[in-house]
C-alpha cells in the first residue's frame, strides 16, 4: 500500500514539474490569458478604470446646439435724393418687411459740389444729359438758378473734398471729361430707410437688391433717430 501511495505522488510530481517547464506544451487556457498578456505591448501602460466609467466614456457626445441665425437689429439706408423715391420704394417691396420698414427725412449739409460748367442755355443742357445718360451716369441736375452756373448740371454734392474727388475720378473713368469740383454750401433734404430685425435670408435679398440702389451708405441706425 505505501508502495503504491508513493509511485502514486512520485507519478504526480513527474506530471507538475513537466507542466511548469513546458514538456507537455501549452494548454488552452494558457494561451488565452496569461501568455496573451505577455504579447502585449507597453502594458505598463494600462490604467484600470470602473465598469461605469467604461460606459460613459463609450456613450456618442452630445450633439452641438443648433446655431441661432443672427437678426440685425436695425440696419439703416441713405441718404437718398426725394427724386429716388418711387424707385427705391418698388426695390425694398420685395422684402415684404411690413412695419419693420421705415422711412426718416435727413438734412444734409455739403460743402463741395461735382458739376459740368454751363451750357449756355436749357437746349445745350439737354444735349450734355443726352451724352451722359449714353454712358451709363444717370445722377445728376440741371442747375437753373441765376448765378454764373445757370444751364449747368451738377453731378453730387458731398460733405468733404476726398468724397468728391472720387465721384469726380469714378465720373471720368466713364468718360465725363469736362466736370470738375467746386466749394459750394447747399443743405439738401433726403430721406432714408430704416429696416428693423433682418434675418440671414432677408439680408441676403437686401444685398442683391442694394447693387442696383443709387448712390448710399448702409450703417447702423442712429440713437436719435
């Protein structure tokens, strides 16, 4: 019997010692787990984290908040001649703004004033609009006051010398060629727009409708206005 019992343990050491130094190769659960960790790569590191921050971290992230469409408060248009009236009228039409559009009267004071010297007399004025409308220049006035300038035609009065030197510039790269500059005090009584809480899409027509506008500047509306 104690033969028997140590044949036994001597068998089951034989066996262990074998399974520990690899003689009867690799079992299956060794190469799933522990021989599986030692191929991996930089296990150092590894950080072990619960199972709900694992949950967490695999959850979609939130979504963006949609971004508002920027409203302008207040955009406002001028300053126009009375003469353009009916015209910008049937422009700004198109955006249906209801009360959201409103009309100002503007004095404006100038000092410096763009103009063709006289003509002589109303049929040699009637002549020169015929010659500038030929090349595109549609602003202007026939002066018919009894000064020096009667039979004249003015091009655009402007606040400074610079702004008037540009229209000039802009004027003679059309082909005007005998209009020149000259100081001249006038208050001129225009009006403009004001457009309140214009959306993206409704500026957007406003933009392609102001190509078409006469002469202007498109600002912010004034406090006192």
């Amino acid at each position: 019997m104690l033969r028997f019992v140590f044949w036994t343990l001597f068998i089951s050491n034989l066996a262990l010692a074998g399974y520990q130094f690899g003689l009867a190769g690799k079992w299956p659960l060794e190469a799933r787990e522990p021989e599986r960790l030692k191929q991996q790569l930089r296990t150092d590191q590894l950080v072990q984290i619960s199972a709900s921050a694992a949950q967490t971290s695999s959850e979609p992230a939130a979504a963006e908040p949609e971004k508002k469409t920027e409203v302008i408060a207040c955009l406002e248009l001028g300053n126009f001649l009375q003469s353009d009236a009916a015209k910008i009228e049937d422009k700004l039409k198109t955006l249906a703004l209801g009360d959201r559009q409103s009309r100002i009267n503007i004095s404006e004071t100038a000092s410096h004033m763009v103009f063709i010297p006289s003509q002589g007399s109303k049929e040699g004025a009637d002549k020169k609009i015929s010659e500038l409308k030929r090349i595109g220049v549609s602003d202007y006035f026939v002066i018919q006051d009894q000064s020096n300038l009667r039979w004249g035609i003015s091009l655009g009065i402007f606040k400074t010398e610079d702004a008037a030197k540009q229209h000039l510039s802009n004027l003679n790269n059309k082909g005007v060629r005998t209009a020149r500059i000259m100081p001249r005090s006038l208050t001129t009584n225009k009006f403009a727009y004001q457009l309140h809480q214009l959306n993206g899409e409704e500026k957007g027509k406003l933009d392609t409708l102001m190509k078409d506008l006469p002469a202007h500047e498109a600002r912010s509306c004034q406090k006192n206005s």
